[in-house]
C-alpha cells in the first residue's frame, strides 16, 4: 500500500468517526447502553472512574482487533491506517471531551479556543436537556435548541463535580 493510500485512508477514517460517534452516542448510549452512560450525566461528585468508561475501553478492543486482521491477515492491510484513524479520533475525543469540557483530565490549564469553546457549549446543551447535539468534535445544534439553551440559567457543568478536578464552567 502507498503512502498516500494509507494517508487517506486514515483520514478519511478519522473524520468518518465524527457521524459514527453521534449515531453510536444516540442509539446505544442513549438506547440500549444507557445504564452504563447515565453515571456521566447524573450530578454530583465523580469518581476518576464511572460506569460510562467501559465504552471508550470497548471501542478500543474493536480497534486492536482489526490491528490484529490488519497485521496478521491476508486482505486485511487497510484495518491498520483505518485503525490509526479511529485511535486518532478517539485520543482527540478524549483530549476535548475529559479534558477541556469535563476537566477529569487537564492538558488544557486556563487555555481557553474559541473552537473548543462552540464545542463546550453544545456539550453543555446536550446534558441540558440530555439529547441532541449528540457529535462531538463537529456537533450540529439546530438553531432553536441553542436559542432555548441561551434562555436557561441552569449549568449542568456546575452540577457534575469530578472528584480529581473543578468543574468546567459553560463558556461565555
């Protein structure tokens, strides 16, 4: 495979990540797996670890399993660049949404990006109203939902307390 064919083919992985996330966010976080994904919106403090982890833990057991089809089986070269894609996005992931949003991790400090900011804040209207938006590094919010999210004085952030670090507060 050339480079530049194992270059597109881990961008193009990458950004196919963004529709597969809200779609999984929607159906199975918010459907069939929502007894594991409820412990992020619940408020109160904390802990390091909650239930809705395990997610992030399966998805990357996928993504070794297609390394493994990708390295060790005929035909399956292209799982390695399509596995570097889906890391890469799920590294990015974990940076904007438990670092700069929730701050369990703090990579950030007091930095603030206005980009990363719009995402916060579409963040902050999906656990306002536990819904859409339900993307995360490019979220669509329809219009009305946000101008009803800027009518509320409540700050779902402010609610969720990680015990290792503040709350984010939503961004101005």
């Amino acid at each position: 495979m050339s480079v530049a064919v194992f270059v597109t083919i881990v961008v193009v992985s990458f950004l196919a990540m963004e529709p597969a996330t809200a779609a999984t966010h929607r159906w199975v976080m918010h459907g069939i797996g929502e007894w594991f994904h409820r412990s992020h919106h619940q408020p109160g403090r904390k802990p390091r670890w909650e239930r809705n982890d395990w997610f992030p833990v399966f998805f990357a057991a996928i993504v070794m399993f297609g390394l493994w089809l990708g390295f060790n089986r005929n035909g399956f070269a292209a799982m390695v660049p399509m596995a570097i894609g889906v890391t890469l996005y799920g590294a990015a992931y974990a940076l904007v949404h438990d670092g700069y949003i929730h701050r369990r991790i703090d990579p950030f400090g007091e930095h603030r990006n206005a980009y990363l900011d719009h995402v916060a804040d579409s963040h902050r209207i999906h656990h306002l109203y536990n819904g859409a938006p339900y993307g995360m590094l490019a979220p669509v919010v329809p219009a009305e939902l946000r101008a009803k999210a800027a009518r509320t004085e409540r700050d779902p952030f402010a609610e969720i307390q990680n015990t290792n670090s503040p709350a984010v507060p939503g961004p101005a």
